[in-house]
C-alpha cells in the first residue's frame, strides 16, 4: 500500500498489519483534501481521538460470552498502555468492565482467556504495581477477581490446561519488561552477552500459587499450545537471546512432567502459531518469510506430534495465512491475507491443495496483535474486532460471515471522507 512519509512524501509500505484502517484513511483525507466540505487535520485528529480501539477478543468455549479488551480513553486519544477488560453476553445486555483495580484508575490490563467450562476468565493486570503484571482470574457470573501470582518479571500468553484446573504462562523472571524481538530491553553493559534471560513456559495452580517453570532454561519460548491430553506443549523457540533469534526459531514439543525440549521441525523460513489436533497426533503452524515476530504469514503445515517429516499442506496457495484453529472433526481453518483482503480459508491437512475459500472482504479483522479471529470450541462461531477504511471498530460474533455486531463503542464517530 502507498501512505505518506514526511520528507520523501508518497512511499511503497508493507500491509497494515496492526494500523487502523480508520486512522489510515483520517489522516489521508486530512492531509489530500482541500474542499471546503472537508474538515481541516485538526478536525480529523479530534474525531480520530474519540474512537475506542480493540486490542483483543476472546470468545468462550461455548460461544455464550464475548471479552474484549479497549484501549483506556486519554485526552490525547486511545492509551498506548492503559488497556480496559469487558465481558458480555453473546445474547444481548450491557458489558460489564473485568479488573482487578481497586483504586478506580485505568491500568494495563490484558489477555482474557476463558476456562474450558467458561465459568472463569484468567487476565494478566500490573493494577498493584505499574509495570508488574501479575495473572489474575474473574468469576464470570460475579465479576469476583483474586489474584494467582506474585510474579518478579514478565508475564504474558496465559493458557488453560484442557483441564482447567492449571494455567501455563510466558514468564521472563527478573526481567523489567517484555525481551523478544518486539520487546525494550534495558541496555547492556560490562561484558555483552553474558547475562541471557530466557522466557520459559511456567505453571500455576487455578487455585493460585508459585509458578513453576517447565521448559529447558536454555530455551526461550515465543508461542506455545497445550496437547489436548494436557501432558505436552508444542512451542516455538531458540536457544540463546530472544531478541536477535526468533527468524531461526525452531518448533519443539516439550513435557509437562520435564525439561526437555524435542525437536519437531527445523524450518527454512519463519515459523508461528504452533497448533495442536483435537486427537493429538499432529501440530499445525505457519512457515513463511515474515518480518517480525507477529507479523504471520504463510503456507500451513503439519508435522506428526511423535516425529517425523512437516508436510505444507497449501502449496501454491495463493494467499498468506495469518492464524491457525483446528475444528473438532480435525479440519482446520485458517484467517489469512489476500491480496488485499481477509479471507476465512478452510484447509484439509490430510489432502494438500488450494483451500476453499469462507468468505473474504476488503476489511481488518483483528481478535490479537495480528490478523485474526477468537473460535469457539468447535469452531463455528468466530468472535473479533472488524474495521473499513470509512468504518470504525467494532466488536463482532457469529458463524463464518454471518456474524451480528455485539459493541457499539464508536457508533457516533464519522469519517470525514
């Protein structure tokens, strides 16, 4: 796409990734238009400052509950940090706000992941002390918060054990902040290199308690997903620094009972969204040439979980998948890019091929950082943020295409195109 640069003016850019379409199209008409008709670019950035954007959405397993979280309101536009948690019914009602602040303040609250029996929503909150997230769990039907850790590092990517009596978590103990190749990282010195802290896979009790680390400290963990039968994870990760290894991450399974990470695949390009099969016996990712950490694209493949060769699945597919989710009768379906486009794609992982295309439109769907959506548990009803260059965000739910709007957070914010 064109968008413009001080200086050079009109340049060739990468996809939009995680921008907004709505800013997007603001500031161009604020800068290109001249007729009167039009607002000026103080206008335009007024309007743009009201708007409420969509960070996340997370759907329950029983397609019953919507949470989504907002970036918090500031006089300058939407909070960079501050984030807002609210769950809502599918079926109708106001949402209510989910936090574990008690002093009234906006703070970075984030990550909402439903229990397997949707009755309890696990979030990550640096209320108690800025900077600190610490994981937390919200009674769905009471909006009761306690907190589970008492972490000293950073956390992030919570996960229900299949199960639900277990989460597993990102965790970079004694580290200030988020490392990684999206992350700050304080500045070395002394000897360069001799310090690696490692983000490993650690587990906590429902009930609250120490977390555990059970990935080799020798590994630093990128994304990971449980085994249905809860005894393994399969993970993207490297040895050594986190922040210059990722574009030669590899896939691993590793043991719930042990340290030990075996090696599952060793990728030519980049890989991500490591998924597992409802049976258990294959992982699903995405290979591709990507150009930065979250920024997924791809062809998909499936390796069998006890070893073997990964087979690509789409080759030749003309489009660029994003976001991986099993179907309970072993299907998989895929959010991707194409063209300009986001496509839902069906793909069959045991007869490689073209996918069949679900529906496609000129739009930003977004349920994380990147183009995605929050599956049920059977996949038949998908939960994200959906957005135009002329239409704001708003939070949407229903089956493929045929989805109903649930939000009305910008219902009064116009373009000025």
């Amino acid at each position: 796409m064109w968008v413009w640069h001080p200086g050079p003016g009109w340049v060739r850019s990468r996809p939009l990734g995680r921008f907004s379409l709505t800013t997007l199209t603001f500031l161009a008409v604020s800068m290109l238009s001249t007729a009167p008709a039009h607002p000026g670019v103080e206008a335009a950035l007024a309007e743009l400052n009201r708007r409420v954007e969509f960070k996340r959405v997370a759907i329950s397993p029983d397609a019953q509950r919507l949470a989504w979280v907002e970036a918090a309101p500031t006089p300058a536009g939407p909070s960079g940090r501050l984030k807002i948690i609210r769950l809502a019914d599918r079926s109708g009602g106001a949402p209510v706000r989910i936090t574990a602040a008690r002093d009234g303040a906006d703070h970075e609250e984030d990550e909402p992941v439903f229990s397997p029996d949707g009755k309890r929503l696990a979030f990550l909150s640096d209320a108690e002390k800025t900077g600190q997230p610490q994981l937390y769990l919200a009674d769905v039907a009471s909006g009761a918060v306690r907190r589970l850790t008492q972490a000293a590092g950073h956390l992030e990517r919570p996960r229900w054990s299949p199960d639900g009596k277990r989460l597993a978590v990102l965790y970079l103990e004694g580290a200030p902040d988020a490392l990684g190749p999206l992350g700050p990282a304080v500045r070395e010195t002394g000897v360069i290199g001799s310090v690696v802290r490692e983000q490993r896979i650690a587990l906590v009790s429902a009930d609250g308690g120490s977390l555990s680390p059970v990935s080799p400290d020798d590994l630093f963990v990128y994304e990971y997903d449980w085994s249905p039968d809860g005894t393994a994870f399969a993970a993207t990760g490297a040895h050594g620094s986190g922040d210059d290894n990722w574009w030669s991450a590899e896939l691993f399974l590793i043991p719930v009972s042990g340290r030990v990470a075996r090696v599952l695949h060793h990728p030519a390009l980049q890989i991500c969204e490591p998924t597992w099969s409802p049976d258990g016996t294959r992982v699903a990712f995405i290979e591709g040439l990507m150009s930065d950490f979250e920024v997924n694209g791809g062809d998909v493949l499936v390796v069998p979980a006890a070893g073997g060769k990964a087979r690509n699945v789409t080759p030749g597919m003309r489009a660029s998948a994003a976001q991986l989710s099993w179907t309970q009768q072993g299907g998989l379906l895929a959010v991707a890019v194409v063209g300009g486009d986001t496509a839902f794609l069906r793909v069959d992982p045991d007869r490689p091929g073209a996918p069949v295309s679900l529906w496609r439109g000129p739009e930003q769907l977004l349920a994380r950082w990147h183009t995605s959506a929050a599956f049920s548990a059977d996949g038949a009803t998908v939960a994200m943020s959906r957005e135009t260059g002329l239409q704001p965000p708003e939070v949407w739910v229903g089956p493929i295409g045929r989805w109903t709007q649930r939000s009305q957070a910008n219902t009064t914010v116009r373009s000025p195109a």
